[in-house]
C-alpha cells in the first residue's frame, strides 16, 4: 500500500512540475483594420435614423408616400 502512495505522490510532483514550466502557446497578432468598421458603423447609422424617421412620421399622422 505504501509503494502505491508513494507512486501515486511521485506521478502528482512530476504533473506540478510539468504544469509549472508550461509555456503559453504563441498566439498569433491579428492587425483589423479600422476602415470598414466605420463604414459599416455609417451604413447602421443612416439605417437606424431613417426608421426613426418613418416611426416620427407614423405617430404624428403625417402622410407616408
């Protein structure tokens, strides 16, 4: 029973000891350019504003085309 724990204590320090000298892996960069956040940013934008335009226009009674 004693060589078991003893075997079992042993395997647990190398498993420390493995965990202690792990080295991250290397993630690569990643450039995004900002250029078509923007626009699609804009395209919302203009999107969003128009159906508030058309929820104004329903809810003073004027007249929809």
């Amino acid at each position: 029973m004693a060589f078991v724990c003893v075997k079992c204590t042993d395997v647990a320090a190398v498993r420390l000891i493995q965990l202690l000298c792990w080295t991250p892996p290397c993630i690569p960069e990643v450039y995004l350019p900002e250029e078509p956040f923007i626009h699609v940013a804009s395209a919302l934008t203009i999107e969003i504003n128009r159906a508030f335009k058309l929820l104004q226009d329903v809810a003073s009674g004027r007249n929809l085309k």
